[in-house]
C-alpha cells in the first residue's frame, strides 16, 4: 500500500524530479489499470475469483478513500451563547461526490453480483480453440472475436427456467450499463476543454465535417436516422472520425456564439452563419453523439474526451469519470458474454440460420435500397432486425421493454433508486452541449 501511494504522490515520476503527470491524472490512470488487471478480458460469464475480487473491493476503496476529503464550503446559520446569531462558512463533502460515488458502489456491486449467480450454472460451458469440439462447433462468434472461447448449450437449447435468468440478468446489466454510461457523460461535460484542443480547431464547422456530412446535418428536413444511414460506420475507426468531427465543430460554432454574446469583434474564427442556424446545428449534433454513444457502447473515446482527461486538474472529476468509465466497459463486456449465450442457443434450435449472408452492398447504392434488403438468404428468420431507436428513447434514457416486466427483480429496483439519485442530486444537469460551449480551457474497451 505504501509503494503504491508512493507512486501516486509521485505522479508516476519515480526518479522524483517533478516531471510526473497531475494528480487528476495519476488518479484516473490508476483506476484504469487496477480494473484491468482485476477483469481483465472476462471471456466467460463466471464469478471472479475470490483472492481478486477481494483484492478489487480493498484497491478500488484506497483510491475512492480520497473523495471523502474533498470538500466545499457551505453557509451555515451558527447560534451564539447570547443567542444571537450568524451565518459562518463551513465545509462539507462536495455535492457531485455525495450523489455519485455511492451511486456508482451500487452498480459495482450488482455487476460482481451478476457475476456471482452464475456459480451454479450447469447448462453452458465454454470450449477452447484447441478442443476436439472446437471443429464440430457451429458458432459464427470466434470468427470476428478468435481469442473468445466458443459457447456450447445442451442440442435442445436451454431450458426455460435458464433463459428467462439470462433474460433477467441481461436486462439488469443494461439498466448498469445506461446508468453508468449517463454519469461517465455528465462528468465528462463539467470538465473544461483544454486550450491546446481548441487551438488545433480549423476556423469553421464546415471545415472540420466536410462536405458531405455538412450537406446532410443542414438539410432543412433533417432525419437523424437517415443521417446514420448515409454515413459509413462499418469500422470503429469510421465512427470516432465521425464522431471527433461532430464534436469538434459543436465546440467551433458554441464559441462563436459566446464571443457573439461578448461584443467581441476580433474573432479567429469566421460567423458565416446566423446565430438561429447555428444552434440548430448543435441541436442536431448534440442529438447524432446521444445516438451514436447509445448505439455503439463499446466505442472508444474520442479526441475531444482523452484531451479533457489528460489536462484535467479536478481531483474528484477525474476519479467519478474512471470509475463510470471501468464500470461501462465491465458492464459491456458482460452484456456481449450474455448475448453470445443466448445467441448460441438461438442456433442450437435454428442450425439453418448459419447459412444466412449478408449482401455486399455497392457504394453507389441509396441508403434507402440498403435499408430495405434483408440481410439473410432465408426466407424466414430466427431472429428479427432490430427496430432503431427512436428519439424519446434516446433523450430519455428509457430502454425498458414492457414485456420484460415480470422479469425485472429486486437489483432493478434498487437501480432504479441509484439512477433516481443521480439524476435528482446533480447541482446542475449540463447538457453535452453546454460543455462543449464553456470558453475555459487511456480508451475504453473496443468491440467486445
């Protein structure tokens, strides 16, 4: 422990000539490298081991231990001996703390406890690439994800009682993983965009998204949907681009706006637009990173979050955005072991399904004909494509299916509480937005 704070007050400078990173920073990247060597990969749905786990609850309390003593002051009425009295500043735990650190210690239990009630699970195991069934094995999985180990269910699939629990336990990690995902996203707004990330910015928004994308974010009937479909997000490269531009220019056209509302006339950057053309910009930028974070979980982050990271000075900001950070990426990751089970007992029962292919389709092809075809050769399908998410779901955070209600135990309703707090306890519910428009100055997990 004392080797370990050592470093910690070094800032990862061991040789002690001042040359470490902050203290924001070597907090952040000590939660980071402490998930990762207590998780690591989790290529199985099975509890943790019991020496690591512990070793996660007593680490992981040494470096929240630090939040208890940062403070804030607060006016409080002081009655003297003679009964007057007066308001006298105090300190107290800072209110962004109080409301999300316990709520985060909720959602790292539920996760270890999700973990855990696979103990006695009988019904799936998991075979190596190096296994004699490994060439009998139907399983598409391994072909995208090699290192994974292959899932194998009873020939009849899984029985009811074991699917509705994995249902049950799908739905609890989502409602973590959301949860997770809108507290990472809060912090993430409250920290200020450094000055070095602004001074890389080219002099307009059109700049920096092109042509074709500034095309279609300024189309009069704007459709954020069709807009994902005209733009290329096969790769996770394709999709940090798209997503460092669109932030990007958000920064661009809220800066113009504050420099507009200070009178200043020595702007380095151009005002081609009107100010009501360019909050509708942001609007619907703002609306394309909601869709593209919900969409895509596992996504790494962008130039814009590394940047606020690696200058952030805030002590307690840097340790609530690597803790939601690791728990996001847990929960992910466990999300995906859930959904390889399920769809390996969806083959099991539908063997034909492997025979499905998907088209090649032609750049030159509309969106709308690609939206149209159906990805499979068979005529009917096990399972059917997902619908896309509507904007109420997306604004409201609301991914409950009703039909899954009588599966939603008591860690649902405790998670309810959790996100009820972390809404209700926020000082001020910033906007991704906003946070990009202030005038001050490791990624996570890939595709799992």
């Amino acid at each position: 422990m004392k080797e370990r704070f050592a470093k910690l007050l070094l800032g990862e400078d061991m040789s002690g000539g001042g040359k470490g990173v902050s203290s924001a920073l070597t907090l952040s990247n000590a939660v980071t490298n402490l998930s990762a060597s207590a998780f690591g990969e989790l290529r199985r749905l099975e509890p943790m081991p019991e020496d690591r786990k512990e070793r996660w609850r007593r680490e992981i309390g040494w470096l929240l231990s630090v939040t208890d003593h940062i403070v804030e002051f607060s006016p409080t009425l002081q009655t003297n001996k003679d009964g007057s009295s007066m308001e006298v500043m105090t300190t107290r735990k800072r209110t962004d703390l109080v409301s999300n650190i316990p709520a985060l210690k909720k959602l790292d239990v539920m996760l270890t406890d999700c973990l855990d009630s696979f103990k006695d699970q009988d019904e799936f195991y998991y075979i190596t690439s190096d296994s004699p069934e490994h060439s009998n094995s139907n399983s598409t999985r391994n072909n995208e994800k090699w290192w994974l180990p292959t899932v194998k269910v009873p020939p009849k699939g899984l029985s009811e009682t074991s699917k509705r629990f994995l249902l049950n336990q799908k739905e609890c990690v989502s409602q973590v993983l959301k949860s997770a995902m809108a507290i990472n996203a809060e912090v993430l707004s409250q920290m200020e965009i450094p000055e070095s990330y602004i001074d890389s910015l080219p002099k307009n928004g059109k700049t920096t998204l092109g042509d074709m994308i500034y095309r279609l974010i300024t189309l009069d009937m704007f459709d954020v949907e069709k807009f994902l479909l005209e733009i290329d997000l096969s790769s996770e490269h394709k999709i940090l681009d798209l997503k460092d531009k669109i932030e990007a220019s958000v920064v661009i056209w809220k800066r113009k706006i504050v420099q507009k509302d200070n009178n200043k006339s020595s702007s380095p950057f151009s005002t081609n637009l009107s100010m009501e053309k360019r909050q509708l910009l942001e609007e619907r930028a703002e609306t394309i990173l909601l869709l593209i974070k919900l969409r895509f979980p596992g996504i790494s982050q962008s130039t814009l979050d590394i940047s606020k990271i690696q200058f952030n000075k805030d002590i307690g900001l840097a340790i609530m955005e690597s803790y939601s950070r690791v728990l996001e990426s847990l929960a992910h990751t466990v999300l995906s072991r859930i959904e390889d089970v399920l769809q390996a007992d969806q083959l099991s029962q539908h063997p034909e399904g492997l025979l499905c292919k998907r088209y090649i389709v032609k750049e030159t092809e509309s969106p709308k004909k690609e939206e149209e075809k159906d990805f499979c050769l068979l005529e009917e399908r096990p399972i059917k494509q997902k619908a896309p998410i509507s904007l109420s779901e997306v604004m409201q955070w609301d991914m409950e299916d009703k039909n899954d209600a009588p599966l939603i135990d008591s860690g649902l309703k405790l998670l309810t509480r959790v996100s009820t707090m972390i809404m209700a306890n926020n000082k001020k519910s910033s906007s991704y937005l906003e946070s990009h428009g202030t005038t001050r100055s490791p990624a996570a997990s890939q595709y799992s």
